[in-house]
C-alpha cells in the first residue's frame, strides 16, 4: 500500500476545516484508492489529507486527478498548499 500525504495552510479566511463530500468522492473514485483521511489542526493552522493506494502504480497514475482536485478544493475553501508528498505505507494497524 502507498500513500500521498498532503499538508496545508488554514487561516482566518479558510471556508471550512474539512472537505466536501464530493471532494471525498470524486477521490475515492479514482482507479486504485483506499481511502482518505483528513487531518485538521488543533490550535495550529495547518491541516494534513492523507490518501492510500492499492499499488505504486495506482498512486502514480492518480497524479494528475489529484493535483486537479487538490486546486480546486484549495482555492475554494482558501487553505494553501504547503506540500505534497508519497510514501510506501510499511506498517498499518487499526483498532475498532
């Protein structure tokens, strides 16, 4: 599994602290997805999404809709985009 971890820059001016349901859908509707988490700051203006792919493949192939998306959503909810990173997910473990 692999995973794209993108970091923001929320503000005063930031619309909302978490993403549409169709920002959430339009993601989890490209080829090879997982699924996403969404990552707001407490007490800080920053905020982390976090997006996991079956395969390197899929995760690379994926750019191009993400980087799309990521803009949009972006400049309609006014956050900054700080950086935009791609990780081998090593170890994963979730409790209920």
């Amino acid at each position: 599994m692999f995973a794209r971890v993108s970091t923001y820059e929320t503000g005063p001016e930031t619309v909302s602290d978490t993403p549409s349901e169709d920002i959430v859908s339009r993601v989890r509707q490209i080829p090879g997805c997982k699924g996403i988490y969404y990552l707001s700051g407490q007490g800080i203006d920053k905020a982390i999404s976090i997006t996991l792919w079956d395969t390197q493949e899929a995760m690379v192939e994926s750019r191009q809709e993400a980087n799309k998306i990521r803009k949009e959503n972006s400049d309609a909810e006014k956050i900054e985009i700080l950086a935009v990173e791609e990780y081998e997910v090593t170890v994963s473990s979730l409790s209920d």
